[in-house]
C-alpha cells in the first residue's frame, strides 16, 4: 500500500528564516511520482514540483528547494528565508506510475510565517 | 482560460436535501477528478474519469455520484446529504494519466449539511 506522512502538522517561524517541511512516502513500486503542493489561505491548491522516482537531483527554485532521497523514502521541502506569504498548508503527494494508480496526499503542514 | 471552475463556492444544506456541485474545464484534459478535504485529514479521492463516459470510484465514493457526457463537464451529486459530506470539494483535472501528470484543481464548494 502506498503511504505519505507528513509529521509536522503545524510550524511557525519568523520571517527570514529557513524552514523545511518534512514528507515521507511508502510504496513498493519501483516507479512513482512525487508531488508538492501549496494551499493559500485562499483554499485554491496549486501544483509546486513533480519529481519521478528516477531522478534523484535536488531542485531549486528560487527560495524553494527540495531534497529526494529515496535511501530514506524522503521528498523534503525547504523554503529559504521565509516571507509572509509563504503562509500556507502544504500537502506532499505520491502516484504510482501506473494509469489506474491514485495520488494520495498526505495530511499537510500549516506553515504560518510572522513579520 | 479559466483553467477548472467549480460551483458554488458556498452551499449549506439540510440533511436528506440533495444537490450536484458542478465542475467544467477548458484545457481539453481527459482526466477529471472529484476530492474531498476534511480538516486535517488531507485530500480524498471520490470519484474520477479518464474520459468521456467513462468513471469509476475513488477511495470513498459512497454517497456521491457522477457523471461524465462531455470532456469538458464532471458535475458530482449528492442525493441524501447526510452530517458526513460537510467538507470542501475540488474538482480537478489532469492531461494524462494520474501517475506523471500533476492536477489542475478548481477553488473549491465548501458545503456544510446540517
């Protein structure tokens, strides 16, 4: 079966700090896909990276980056120097890489960022 | 494009009342899902289409229906409205397979039955 946890229920930091976000996954298949995504308070859910299970390079984006690891089934999200409007819950997501599989979500991290 | 629009943004209902949430798309993607999100719990899957005519079920699909004539429209129905469906529903669609292709959600109907 095919798992996602993510720990970390809620974290608050002041702006400028670094904070990252946990996820971890469980599944036995050899080929999945991993996924971040960011809700606003506004409640609309927005796709933030995609990364397959071959491809174990780290990402960055702009004060975003993310660390797959698969040795530890771990797909963790670091945001450097937090803004305000980072605030936000983020969900963590795994799909097989099979048409019939589901994307199952994990249950989120509230990230509230102060001034 | 307006990307996935869902309506209505708010409904409250009573219990037993029924109602179907619409959802349209306009990027022309044949996967179309339906999920629910209770607090803490993150998102389940209710029901999903991978075209035309053609859905199945989802994680917890009890309660709800579906239905899908056209690439375009995946209303979701309700027909008992029961405490237990107070959630917020997206709708969302996908250009391919759900495996390696991400989700384009709408904002969201925040539906509470009482």
């Amino acid at each position: 079966a095919q798992k996602v946890t993510q720990a970390q229920t809620e974290i608050s930091v002041v702006e400028k700090e670094d904070v990252t976000l946990d996820c971890v996954y469980e599944t036995r298949d050899t080929t999945y896909y991993l996924f971040w995504y960011k809700q606003p308070p506004s409640g609309e859910l927005v796709f933030l990276i995609r990364r397959n299970s071959f491809d174990e390079q780290n990402e960055i984006s702009g004060r975003y980056s993310w660390n797959f690891q698969k040795s530890t089934s771990s797909f963790n999200f670091t945001i450097t120097a937090s803004q305000v409007v980072d605030s936000a819950v983020y969900f963590c997501a795994l799909s097989g890489g099979r048409g019939t599989d589901k994307l199952i979500f994990g249950t989120g991290t509230r990230l509230q960022v102060f001034p | 494009n307006a990307g996935v629009t869902q309506t209505p943004k708010f409904r409250i209902l009573k219990i037993g009342q029924s109602m179907t949430l619409q959802c349209t798309q306009d990027m022309n993607h044949n996967y179309m899902y339906w999920y629910r999100q209770d607090p803490g719990m993150g998102l389940k899957l209710i029901y999903y289409s991978v075209g035309a005519g053609i859905t199945d079920k989802g994680e917890v699909p009890n309660g709800y229906n579906v239905s899908r004539s056209t690439t375009e429209d995946f209303p979701l129905r309700l027909e008992l409205a029961a405490p237990s469906q107070t959630s917020v529903y997206f709708c969302a669609s996908s250009y391919s397979e759900r495996g390696s292709s991400p989700l384009h959600f709408g904002n969201g109907t925040r539906l509470t039955v009482t």
